[in-house]
C-alpha cells in the first residue's frame, strides 16, 4: 500500500475533501502538496502560507510534520483538519 484516502477538513471554507496521500512522505511534504491542491480549488479562499498546519481532526493535535504517514499510523479513513 503506498497511499491511502484520507478526509481532509478546511474550516476556513467549512468543507471536507477526500483525498490519497503518500504513505511514506514527510508530512511536510504531504502539506506543501495539500496546501497548493487546496489554494487552486477553493478559489483563493484557502490562503497557503508556510503557517499551514496540519491537524487530527478529532483532538486538534497538530501531527509531526517529520514523520510519515505510515509513521504517524494514519491509515484509510483518518480524518485530519488542515488550518
């Protein structure tokens, strides 16, 4: 398994997305991406700054963005919150 589908959460738009992230990329890297997919589909309502966190949408944790995925025990389903 190299990817797996998560439900992203932007509360500035109040919407999620599902969305296949790598398993084995940094988070920062899975952010970067995010933030860039995000800017373009939200019609600039979602700004992408080098601030963008990204979150477990369930505790409001922010996850460690030097661990991967598969590190972090994020698997299919895994609802996380980009603010």
């Amino acid at each position: 398994m190299d990817r797996i589908l998560v439900e992203i959460y932007l509360p500035v738009v109040d919407r999620s997305f599902d969305v296949y992230i790598p398993v084995a990329l940094k988070l920062h890297e899975v952010e970067a991406m995010l933030a860039g997919i995000f800017k373009e589909i939200c019609d600039g309502q979602f700004v992408a700054s080098p601030d963008v966190v990204l979150c477990d949408k369930l505790t409001g944790n922010a996850l460690d963005i030097n661990q991967s995925a598969l590190e972090l025990g994020l698997m299919n389903g895994s609802r996380l919150m980009l603010i």
